[in-house]
C-alpha cells in the first residue's frame, strides 16, 4: 500500500512538472507565420528571404524555446489587405500561428493590425512603414520594427534639406503607405522651413513613370520625393535618369529604398542618392557575419526588412524564454522589459507605442568607381542616433502612450 | 496662352507625346494578339509573358555574350519567334478545332510557367538594361526634354505596325493568310501549306511581342513581372479595337495610350483603369469593338 502511495506520488510529481511546463505553451509549438509578397514588387525586399532570416533565429535557440519546438510557417498575401486579412484569421482561429511576422505593405498590415489586437497575438512588423501603425491602429501586441515612415522622412528629408534643398514635389504610391510616407515627409520638411510645389499620386505597380516625372519636372522644385517602393521606386529612378531630371539640377529623394532597389538598378543610375536605412550588410563584424550565413542560403545580402525579422523574432524567442510560456500579455511585457540587443539593434528598446526604438543609418549609394563589388553599394555618412531617429512617442496619437 | 483646366498647354503637350510614346508599345502588342486572333482564333495570354521574354533574351544576350542593343533587336525577336513556332507546333496545334477557351487555357498556364521560371531564377526586381549609347540624350522641345531613345521607339514602332498592316491587307500573301482563315480546306486545294502557314504567323506575332520587349528593356526593368502589368490593357486594346482587326489594334493602342496620357495630368489616380472604363462603354455600345466586325 505504502509502495502504491509512494509511486502514485512519484507519478504524479513527475507529471506536475512535465505537464504544466508543456501547457504554457498553447498547442505545444510556437508557432511563428512569416506573411509577405512572395510573388509580387516586394517579393525580393521580402519575400522567401525573410522567411530564411526568421528559421535563422530560430535555429540559434535550437528550434525549440520553453521545451517547445518552433515552427516557421509562410503565407504569400500578394499585396492585398483582403487576403492578408483572411490569412491572418485563418492562421490564428484554425493554424495554431501564435505570432504573425514581416507583413511588409501598409495596407495588409493594418488589416493585419486589426485581428492580431481582437486576438490578442503578437504582431512583429518588419516590412511596414505606415506610422499609423504605432500611432492611431497602435496594438498592445503590434510591434514596428525595423523602420516606419517617419524615420525615413527625418532621415533623408533632413539631410537633402540641411544640402539647400528646400522645395519639394513627390510622386506617391496612391496606397496607405505612400501617403503616409509622403504626409510624414511634408510635415518634416515644412517644419524645417521648406516649402512643397505639388504631389502626384500613382497607382502601385507603375511602369512608365514619365508622365509623372513631366510634371515633377515641371514644378520647378529643388527635390522630386520618390514616395513609393520596390519596383516603382526602381523605375522611377531609372526614368528620371532617362529624362534628364538629375542632370538639369533637380534630385531625387528615394524616400524608402531598399538595398535590393540599388541591386537592380545598377549603381551607375543609382549612384549618389541619398536613403535612409536600419540596417547595412557591411557596418561591423556581426553584421558581416550574419549576413554572410543569410547570402548562403537565400543567394544575396539581406535588406534591412529581412535582417529586421531575424531581430524581431530572436527577440520573441527570448521573450518566451524568459516568461517560459507564450502568453501574449506575459511575452510582451518581457519583450518590453529587455533590451533588443543583437547584429541588428544596439542597446534598442521598445516603447509604449509599439515602435522599436533603434539606430538609423542615412547612406548615400556609391559610384561605380567607389564600389568593391558585387553588395558593395553604401557609405554609410552619419548614424542617426534612437532619440531623433523615430517620432517622440507622446505624439504618435496612439492611445496606449499616457 | 491658353490653358485647358489650369494645365498649361506645355505640360498638355508634353503629356500626349508621352502618351503617344506608352500608345506606340499598345499598338506594337496588340497588333501581335490581332494577327494571331484573327489568322488562327487563337486568344493568345501567352503574349504578355513572350513580351517579358524578348527583354530578357536582350538582357542575357548583353550579359553572357557582349552582343548589344542592335543584335538583340534581331536576335530577341527571332529567339522569341523560334519559342512561339515551337508552342504552336507541340501544342497549340492540337487545340484548334475545340472551342476558343481551351487555346486561352493553355496560353494562360504557359504564360505562368514562363513568368515563374524568369521569377525563380532573377527574382522580382529585374536587371538593369542600358540605353544604346547612339541614341542616349534627348531634345529639348520647349514644352518638354524628349529622350531620343522614346522618340526611336515611337518610329520603330510605328514603322513596323503600318508595314504589318500593309503585309496583311495589300499583298498577296496577306490574302493568302486571310483567305486560309476564311476557308482552309479550300486554300490548301489550292496547294499551299496551311499548317506551314499558320504556324510562322503565330511566330510571327509572338515576335512582335519580342520585339516590343526589347523595345521596353532600356526604359523599364527587365523583370518577370513586365508582362503582367500591360498585357491586361492589350488585351483591353485589343477588344476596344475589334478582336482581329489589325488597323483597329494599331488606332486603339495609340489613341488610348493618349487617353491615358491625358488622364494622369487630370485625375492620375484613375489612369490604370481608364482603359477599361471606355472598354466598358464600347462593349455597351458596338460590341464588335470600333473597327471589328460581327461574324
């Protein structure tokens, strides 16, 4: 009797502690779903690319956290709020996904946005640039990581002003995010003393951006703010080169610009822009060396959207660690609590409103002659320190910041 | 000086010569989807995706082997040919006594496989092709810079269109090919090789589409996506102009591409679907498109 009692004891101890360790974890896995244009403009900026960076992060925690293994999963959006939606309610409701990933396009990620809050799921945006992220559709659970659009136009706003370019024109992607980027970059550059000739809306995906540049053109101003991405960006750069705009003494302003743009349209028309980044390959060792494994896998160096969703993500991991169970609430206040330090972020942290707070890089691309080869495609010319480089989060208009 | 709606006459000017210019790429590819359509009833979706071949086989045939713009303008378009007679022969042959829906199914998974094979191997952003050197620079005009190489595309593109249409409707081969889809049995009495014929027409048209790639590689990326994004509104061109009609494919694609042009000076937002407004409005009102006829 005493040997049953004693056993049965035994038993159940020992399931004590294998069983509520396994139950703070919901389904037994973590499971981390990387959402993106896998197929589309931003494909490459993107794309397969970031769902590398993130099974990299997993990787260095041995797929497994909080005696749980981690499952990556992949979910193309193809650049449309409605599917981005429609998948994110699927994963959560039905796939078990615990944390949505990337979900570059400003559109999808408010979509995005909107379930993972209801839901209560964690949210790392890499690819999105729409303040309004960690402003007024600011989540407890979303979290903006890599760069928003402010910090872009404060980049490179600010130093083509401080050059003497006061007036500006932009050609804007006719999307959440382009106005979005162009709104930030008016008020900036306002705020400094410029002024603002005029504005052109395209739809995304353009390819022959003449006529738009005409008009650029036409309004006499000092700087055509490009304010689009991937591919448009990509074309508009290559047919301002085409209708003389750099040459006749206007420049152009790649308001988002990924190292990926530069890749594809060659240094010899990209040569000289000014951009405004998170992250380069070639800043120190560690990056270096990350980037370095990133190119065996995915075939290129990293843009600062993938480098930023293996940042997020080892940071989720760590989060869970610590608060060993994948609780939302409990994991985001650890992931606020620690400081975001890796080869992507320096002594970073997160702030009320979602925005990870970080350094900013302002690059200029270099010319053929100053580049080493293949990659080798910026000076970086100052860091913009985490105080100036995002919005003070007191005025992001999101209702969590008292 | 007058002006139109607050535009200046400079900036209006400046719009519709660029939009001659976009007009001139619509013409080059619906022409191609015209003579294939109207020679082999064939609904061809692979258009686009041949089109984003020929800019490519420009890029390869500059980066593997050094040959530049001038050889690529013969070499794309008959590498693209070649592909096309290859397609028609394996496949598309066996088609044609089924209903139109089959040949625009096949073109249509071809064109996926072809932009999934590009976009597998290059990715999206596409590779950057250079302006020849003979025909970098520009004009300035007064009302606006026109780049010599947009002003070449407008010529060469309008070049080939009108001695396309003259082939076809003016000379003996042309009936041929005309009489051939009219009664093919009859003509083949006659002792020409239908089939023969059938198929270097469908080369032909692809070509075209080549040819318009390689016209397109110096202003836009080179990029597996390039055909996606136009080949909707050629097929809108297309159905405006009368399917088949080739002086209907060539007038629609340059007068709409004015259309357009006008557009993104008045309300830029809506020029991607203006196209496809006034397709709305000719399909309510002539069916047959503008220069088609009922069958």
């Amino acid at each position: 009797m005493r040997t049953l009692l004693l056993a049965g004891t035994a038993l159940l101890t020992l399931a004590g502690t294998a069983i509520p360790a396994a139950a703070q974890v919901s389904d037994n896995v973590i499971r981390i779903g990387v959402m993106n244009d896998r197929s589309g403009i931003y494909a490459d900026l993107a794309g397969e690319g970031s769902a590398i960076a993130a099974r990299m992060a997993a990787e260095e925690f041995g797929n497994k956290v909080a005696g749980a293994p981690v499952e990556i999963v992949v979910a193309d959006h193809q650049n449309k709020a409605d599917i981005a939606a429609s998948k994110a309610r699927e994963w959560v409701d039905t796939g078990g996904v615990d944390v949505i990933a990337d979900v570059p396009n400003s559109a999808a990620a408010l979509a995005v946005q909107g379930i993972t809050k209801d839901k209560k799921r964690i949210f790392l945006m890499s690819g999105p640039g729409a303040t309004a992220l960690s402003g007024a559709q600011c989540s407890p659970y979303g979290f903006q990581w890599t760069y928003d659009n402010y910090a872009m136009a404060a980049g490179t706003g600010r130093a083509l002003y401080e050059q003497g370019k006061k007036k500006w024109f932009f050609v804007t992607a006719d999307y959440a995010f382009g106005q979005s980027l162009e709104e930030e970059t008016t008020k900036m550059v306002k705020s400094l003393g410029g002024t603002i000739s005029g504005s052109v809306r395209h739809p995304l995906g353009t390819s022959d951006f003449s006529s738009f540049l005409l008009q650029a053109q036409g309004s006499g101003a000092d700087v055509i703010g490009l304010a689009n991405a991937g591919g448009d960006t990509v074309n508009a750069v290559k047919q301002a080169a085409e209708f003389g705009i750099t040459q006749s003494g206007q420049s152009l302003a790649g308001l988002l610009m990924f190292i990926t743009d530069v890749n594809a349209l060659g240094l010899q028309s990209a040569q000289g822009l000014m951009l405004t980044t998170g992250f380069y390959w070639d800043m120190d060792d560690q990056t270096r060396e990350w980037s370095k494994k990133f190119e065996a896998k995915a075939g290129k160096k990293p843009t600062m959207v993938q480098a930023g969703v293996y940042s997020a993500v080892k940071h989720y991991l760590k989060s869970v660690e610590a608060a060993k169970t994948d609780d939302a609430d409990k994991v985001t206040a650890k992931m606020r609590e620690m400081p975001v330090e890796d080869m992507f972020a320096k002594k970073g942290r997160i702030a009320a409103n979602g925005r990870m707070i970080h350094d900013m890089y302002l690059a200029q691309v270099k010319t053929p002659a100053e580049s080493k080869g293949a990659w080798d495609y910026y000076k970086i010319v100052k860091t913009i320190p985490a105080d100036t480089a995002f919005m003070d989060p007191k005025q992001s208009g999101c209702a969590l910041v008292k | 000086m007058f002006s139109l709606l607050g535009v200046p006459p400079q900036v209006l000017f400046g719009q519709l010569l660029l939009g001659l210019i976009n007009g001139s790429f619509y013409a080059l590819l619906s022409l191609g989807l015209a003579v294939i359509f109207g020679m082999l009833n064939v609904i061809n979706f692979a258009h686009g995706a041949l089109y984003m071949v020929g800019a490519f086989v420009a890029w390869l045939l500059l980066t593997y082997l050094g040959l530049g713009y001038w050889w690529a303008l013969v070499l794309a378009p008959l590498a693209v040919g070649l592909l096309g007679i290859a397609l028609e022969k394996s496949m598309l042959s066996r088609l044609y006594k089924l209903d139109h829906l089959y040949g625009l199914l096949l073109t249509f998974g071809l064109a996926l496989i072809l932009e999934g094979a590009f976009r597998h191997q290059y990715g999206v952003s596409g590779q950057p092709y250079p302006i020849p050197a003979a025909l970098q620079g520009g004009q300035n005009l007064g009302f606006m810079f026109l780049p010599n190489y947009r002003a070449w595309v407008v010529v060469a593109s309008l070049t080939i269109c009108f001695g396309t249409w003259f082939a076809i409707e003016r000379t003996k081969l042309g009936a041929y090919l005309r009489a051939a889809t009219e009664n093919p049995t009859l003509v083949q009495a006659f002792g020409i090789n239908v089939p023969v014929m059938v198929s270097l027409t469908y080369g032909f048209g692809v070509a075209l589409a080549g040819l318009a790639g390689v016209l397109a590689a110096p202003i836009y990326q080179v990029s597996p996506l390039m055909g996606t994004n136009l080949i909707i509104i050629v097929f809108a061109v297309v159905v405006i102009g009368g399917m088949g009609s080739i002086l209907g494919a060539i007038v629609t694609g340059l007068g709409l591409g004015l259309l357009e042009g006008l557009t993104k000076v008045f309300y830029p937002e809506a020029s991607n679907i203006v196209v496809f407004v006034v397709m709305a409005i000719v399909l309510l009102i002539k069916p047959a498109g503008l220069f088609g006829r009922e069958r």
